[in-house]
C-alpha cells in the first residue's frame, strides 16, 4: 500500500512528568491537526520503558493515527513543527509507518516514497 500524506496545520505539545497517573513510560505526546479536527498522536515514550505499543489507526468515522517514537526525538519534532512549513504526517497503512517531515520539492517528496528518507524525520 502506498503512503498517504497529510498537510498539518496545528499541533500541541504536552510534556509528561516522571509518574504520571495513566501514562506510564511516556515522555511526551504532540497532537497533530488537519482538516479541523485531531488527527494524530505522536507518542513520545521513556528510553527506560519495557514495552513499546506499535503504531496503529482508527477507522470508524474520521480517521485517526498514533505513532510511536523514543524519548530522544521528542526535541527534534517539536522543532520540526516549529521552523518548517508546511510539515507532512506520512502513514502507510500496510507497514503501520508513520513520519513527519518538511519537503522542499515535489521531487523530494516522491524520493520519500520510493525508499530515499535523507530529507525527512522519521517516527
């Protein structure tokens, strides 16, 4: 299945605090806006956490995505959303993949989709 990809218009950005009821293991989480609505949650999670959930989406009405990535790219992607526009949430539906990037062409992009990611953060 091919990638899909969606312009972000707004996010927010949480910072979880060690012990947080009901958030065990996470770092941090931004949320990502389309079309008016949430429609992806990056979920940052603690370098010490045991497991580490899979990505996944919700069907059933408006579409929503969650991914999953390590405590140390929380930075990057806040940085990400904050100095480049337009930013891209990318999912693929048959490998659960998920990223975020900023291209600079249409050529960068379709280089994304055929296996060339030096132009974009990942996950």
């Amino acid at each position: 299945m091919a990638w899909e990809s969606f312009t972000v218009d707004e996010y927010e950005v949480t910072a979880v605090t060690v012990n947080t009821d009901g958030l065990p293991g996470v770092y941090g989480y931004i949320r990502l806006f389309w079309e008016g609505q949430q429609r992806a949650t990056l979920w940052s999670l603690s370098r010490h956490r045991a497991s580490r959930p899979t990505n996944h989406s919700s069907s059933g009405g408006v579409k929503k995505y969650c991914g999953r990535y390590s405590q140390t790219q929380f930075a990057d992607c806040v940085d990400l959303l904050r100095n480049e526009k337009p930013v891209t949430f990318g999912w693929n539906e048959a490998t659960k993949g998920a990223l975020a990037g900023h291209w600079a062409s249409r050529s960068a992009k379709a280089n994304c989709h055929s296996g060339h990611h030096e132009t974009l953060g990942w996950l």
